[in-house]
C-alpha cells in the first residue's frame, strides 16, 4: 500500500482534473465528503426524457450531461455527469414545474413505496485515449402518510421546488421517511461509494487522502 503525504499535489499522486458538470449544491457537498478534488463547470445541456425506463432515462441524461463539458474540454480531464429522477407507479417524476405539481407528487408519494434512480456518467481522457462509463443506482424510499395540510406547508417552505420527486431526504422531508433500502446518498443525488468504486476499477485514483 502506497502512503502519500498530508497536502500533496495532484500532479504528485498522478491524479487527473477532475470536472463535475453539475450545478447541484448537493453533488457538489457529497464530492468533497469524500474528498476528491474537483471543479465544476454545470452542464447547460436540454435535458429531455425520451424513455419510460428511469434507469435508462437517468442514464441517457447524466450521458447528456457529462459529454456536453467533456467535449468542450481540453487535455487530459475526467467528466462526472449525473442525474436524478423519482419513479413511482409506473411515472417518471422530475423536478416540480410548479407549486401546484409539487404538492401532486407529494400526493402520489405519500404513505407508498417508489424509487429514486440517479444515473451517472464518467469521461477521461489521458493523451490520445478516452474512457467512457456509465450506470445507475436505485434506492426504494417509503414515505409515512401525509395530510394535505404537511404537503401544504411543506410545499411553501420551498424546499421541494430545486428537487427531483419534488422532496429532498436530507432537509425537513426527512421526518416523512419511514423507510429506505439502498444507498441514501443515491437519493440526493449521488451514489458516491458506487462512483468511487467505478472509478477504482476504471484504474483511476480519485482520492486526495
Ligand atoms: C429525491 C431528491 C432529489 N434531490 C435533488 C438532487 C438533484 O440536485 C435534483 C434533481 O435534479 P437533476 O436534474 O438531477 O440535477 P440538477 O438540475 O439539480 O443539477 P445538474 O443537472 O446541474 O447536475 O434533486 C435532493 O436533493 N434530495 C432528494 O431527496
């Protein structure tokens, strides 16, 4: 096992740009929790649902995403593109387009089981050669009943208006979840422990301890 020192330089542990083409507060928290260094640069790509398969749906978009920097960047990066929907009974739930939709999607959750699918997308390229990955984790959430007064008020905290399924698990929606099977960073937006595996099996060291 290699040591490396407190503080050393990318350039010293062979490590590469890192890019998240991401404008989420969240991915962004959940990247430097697990201390890889990274830059952002937000992807300004349309994103457009054209399957009724989450899986491949977060897939394809967080492939729209990575690809839209990656192209536009130069020398030797790695891209990390991702994407996060909500899927329950049979409907794909993106962000809420309005008060009115966000206070729906809450209806449609409460007191049931759905799932939260985040795909993401890797590009690296070193010299003349480009790597590519992408897959997606999926994580079941079980809400406890909601009166129509808790998504009311939920709904005017603004909280779910920025966030897939319209709720976020790691702000005040949290005292709604009764249950939840798989990775709980997956639900905010990024299976970090899944990325760092898939970027160790790539060959690529992502971590700065
Ligand atoms: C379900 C859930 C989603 N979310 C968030 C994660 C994502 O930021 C957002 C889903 O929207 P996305 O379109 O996946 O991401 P984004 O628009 O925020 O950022 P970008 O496209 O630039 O990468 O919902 C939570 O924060 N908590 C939750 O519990």
């Amino acid at each position: 096992m290699k040591e490396y020192k407190v503080g050393i330089s990318l350039k010293e542990k062979n490590m590469r740009k890192i890019i998240l083409a991401s404008a989420s507060p969240r991915r962004r928290e959940l990247l430097e929790q697990g201390g890889i260094p990274f830059t952002v640069i937000p992807s300004q790509a349309e994103e457009k649902i054209t399957t009724e398969q989450p899986g491949q749906a977060v897939e394809e978009l967080s492939y729209l995403k990575c690809s839209d920097i990656y192209e536009k960047s130069l020398g030797d990066v790695l891209v990390i593109g991702a994407d996060t929907v909500v899927a329950s009974e049979g409907k794909i739930l993106g962000k809420p387009s309005s008060q009115k939709d966000a206070v729906k999607m809450l209806q449609s959750l409460q007191g049931r089981e759905h799932e939260v699918y985040t795909g993401v997308t890797i590009m690296a390229r070193e010299g003349n050669e480009n790597r590519k990955k992408t897959f997606h984790e999926k994580t079941k959430v079980v809400f406890y009943p909601m009166s129509d007064e808790e998504i009311r008020s939920y709904v005017n905290t603004g909280e779910p208006m920025d966030k897939a399924g319209a709720y976020g698990i790691q702000g005040k929606s949290a005292v709604f979840i009764k249950e939840i099977s798989g990775d709980y960073n997956n639900v905010v937006g990024l299976p970090l422990a899944r990325l760092y595996q898939e970027l160790k099996n790539m060959g690529i060291e992502s971590r700065e301890w």
